[in-house]
C-alpha cells in the first residue's frame, strides 16, 4: 500500500483544521466497527444544508460539494475495511475519494468559475466536510490494481462525511428545533399584535377611559423593532413585551365592562324598588289635586322647553338625545395616523384641537368639499370628528375621488349610528407601518 498523501500540492498551506480534521477521520476509521457505518449521501446532503450556518459553509460551497458527491457511483457511503496497524503507521487504501477534473467539476457546479470552484473548495477542506489527497504532481486520477479495482486514488476524500455524520445529524436537529422555536414566537407575536391592535380599535369605539395614546405610541415602538433578522433572543423580549401592553389593555377593558355591569345592576335595583312602592296618591284622592300634567315636560326656570316634531308624544321628545354622547380620540394618534393634515397647520404645525379644526376647513375648500356637506359633517360629527374625517379623506388622497361625495356618505352613516372613527385611524396606522415595513424590507 501506497502512503496517503496529507499535505496539499503547490503553494496551498497546511493548516491545523486540515490535520484535525485529518487525524479525527483516521481515529473514526480505527474505531472497531468503522467500515459497518454506512450513510446515504443525499440525506446528510439534506442535513449538511439545513446545518450549514454552524458548520461554517456557504450555499455555493454546498452546490461544489453536491457535485463531488455526484461523482461516487453508489448512494451510499461507508469507509473501507483497513488494517488498524497501517492506519497507524499513516497507510490505507484509496477510501472514498473522488477525482474528476476541474473542467467536468465546474460543469455540475452549474458552469461555476474556476477561481471560484478553488474557492469553495477551499472552504469545504476548511470546514473539515473533505480532505485533500493531493497527487505528487497535483493531478487528480485513480490507479487500479490487479482486478480492476482501484488500489490508489488522488482528489477529494469524502470520508470525512462518514466520520461526521453523527454530529452533522445532531446540528441539523438543533437548527430544525431552533427554527420551530423562532416560527413559534413569530406567531405569537403576530397574534399579540393583532389583538393589541382590535383592542385599542375596541376601546376607542366604546370610549373606554385609558391613556390610548400612550397604549399605541408603545405599540408603534414594539412593532418598529419587529423585523426578519432578529434573532431567538430578541424575539423572546419582544414578545414578552408585547404580551405586558397586551395584558395592561385588556384589564383597561375588562374594567370597563365590570363599572358598566354595575352600572346596569344598580338601575334594575332601583326600578325593581320604585316598582315595589306604594303609590300613596291613589289611596288619597285628596292629594291629586293640583297635580301637574304628567304629559307636559317639566321646564326649570331659565329653561326653553324642547321643541317636539308634529305627532310625537311628549314622553318620546322627552327621552330623545338630540346629540350622541362625545367621543375623544387623542390628538397625537390622529396626527401619526394623518400626518399629511400638519402640512395645512399655521406655521406648519398643530398643536390642539383648535389649530386642526382650522386645519380641516382649509383641506375642506382644497379638497372641494361643499360648504353644504361640510355643514351636515359639523352637525352630525361635531367639530373634532369632521375634521378628524376630512384628514383621513386627505391622508388617503388619490384613492378617493370624489371627496364631498364620500363625506356625505358618512355622515349619513354616522347619522345612523353606523359609523366611527376608531377603525379608520387603526386602519391608516396599520397601512402607514406596513409600508414603513416594506421600506425597511426593501433597503435592507
């Protein structure tokens, strides 16, 4: 037997990983029971890929090594039954050594380069997947014995992959539950976001009583660290984040039904009592007398008397809310959810609610609003919704064509009952933080 080259050919150095990697295929294969271990190439192909990043290899050092393994004949890959004592002494056989040419190497490499193929298959001997059996003149060919079978090789000895094939399965493994982790907190990062956003929207409809612009500037600052390159740690963080402002909201809300349930068990208390009382005017006619219409309103002093439409009962002018009960919506969510409305500010900025009501009548004329719909928009909506409305019209800007038309429409909405604001502005959050998303995706 010929002894196997160890050192590479011309001006190549020889580095420690090389006689590492070297010496610890040459103590698997003195192992008892070596040569039984047989792996299929493509399933460690399969694992190597997926474990690529903690082996220190690169998708195109991969494609080189995917040809190399093209060139041995058989699907599976097993050491050759050696001699322990010639191992030993630095003697073996041809192993599992694979010797074609640059030129039909670079071919099933998909036409790669031959700086780049010597690259990467310097990268492969680095990371300890290959070792180089070097002839004395650098050619790579095979000599057969006897029999025709190959008694001496010179190439790429796969053997290598034989040896590793263990610890490459174990890191394909930790990278598979690593990447089942990372998708797991991605998801429940994608559901908390969901609901913080449902609830906030919730909770400005109902006109719960929280600090919702603070709950949403929190939002917008964990959503902006959101991105693809975070790693497990990170994700970890933000979702443990992201589930406390969850959790501070929904109490908000939960509160919220708790004094409304209260509210609503005190009033069928104190009807269920009135009904219980005795009406005492009944039993003594006496103090009917001078007892005032029960059908006319009663009037403080100083006070005008509701004017009640032809046909209607006094008792139904009586309980009729002429105005819907007033809805706030914080001012810096509106400006972060509009921001285009700023530009029409004085001086180029709004600070209360006043300088955004100026704001919106400006926008109004510029967007050719009638002075009519905006007449109706200010009875129905009041003066801090309508301009809340017409920011959102204008925040939208070519996706609406007819901007009097589309204010009518919901004013008539909202003069039903069917229309509010706290789905609109999440709706231009969301839209305005996808589109930052896909900046930052974009220039990435």
């Amino acid at each position: 037997m010929q002894t196997r080259p160890t050192t590479p050919f011309g001006r190549r150095p020889l580095s420690l990983a090389m006689v590492a990697s070297q010496a610890a295929t040459e103590n698997f294969a003195a192992k008892p029971g070596a040569s039984e271990t047989v792996v299929h190439k493509w399933r460690l192909f399969r694992a190597l890929t997926e474990a690529k990043e903690p082996l220190g290899v690169t998708e195109r050092a991969l494609s080189v090594l995917h040809a190399l393994l093209s060139f041995h004949q058989e699907t599976a890959l097993s050491l050759p039954e050696i001699d322990s004592m010639s191992v030993k002494a630095g003697s073996a056989g041809a192993g599992i050594v694979v010797f074609p040419s640059n030129k039909e190497l670079s071919i099933r490499a998909h036409g790669m380069a031959p700086a780049t193929l010597r690259r990467h298959l310097a990268c492969l001997v680095d990371a300890g997947l290959i070792i180089r059996r070097d002839s004395p003149n650098g050619k790579r060919f095979a000599r057969k014995g006897q029999g025709g079978t190959i008694q001496d090789a010179f190439g790429f000895d796969l053997a290598p992959l034989v040896a590793r094939s263990s610890e490459i399965e174990n890191l394909a493994e930790e990278v598979r539950a690593e990447n089942r982790t990372i998708a797991l907190l991605r998801e429940k990062i994608t559901l908390t976001r969901r609901d913080i956003v449902k609830m906030i929207e919730t909770g400005l409809e109902e006109g719960v009583s929280a600090d919702w612009e603070d709950a949403h500037q929190r939002y917008a600052a964990l959503s902006g660290r959101y991105g693809r390159g975070l790693t497990r740690n990170n994700l970890e963080a933000l979702a443990g984040e992201l589930a406390t402002l969850a959790t501070e909201i929904h109490k908000s809300l939960e509160m919220h039904v708790k004094v409304q349930n209260m509210s609503g068990n005190e009033s069928q208390t104190e009807r269920h009592i009135q009904n219980q009382t005795t009406n005492f005017s009944d039993l003594e006619p006496s103090l009917q007398k001078g007892r005032a219409n029960p059908s006319e309103p009663k009037v403080e002093e100083g006070e005008e008397p509701i004017a009640c439409a032809p046909g209607t009962s006094s008792e139904r002018c009586r309980t009729v809310d002429p105005k819907p009960p007033l809805r706030t919506y914080p001012l810096g969510m509106v400006l972060e959810a509009c921001p285009d409305i700023v530009d029409y500010g004085k001086g180029g900025e709004i600070s209360s609610w006043r300088d955004l009501a100026a704001a919106g009548a400006t926008v109004r004329s510029a967007l050719g609003v009638s002075p009519d719909a905006w007449s109706q928009a200010l009875d129905v909506l009041g003066e801090h919704d309508a301009s809340i409305v017409i920011a959102a019209i204008l925040q939208r800007g070519d996706e609406i064509k007819s901007a009097g038309g589309y204010l009518r429409v919901l004013t008539e909405k909202a003069r039903a009952g069917e229309f509010s604001l706290g789905p609109v502005l999440m709706a231009l959050l969301r839209g305005k933080a996808g589109k930052a998303a896909r900046e930052r995706k974009r220039t990435g």
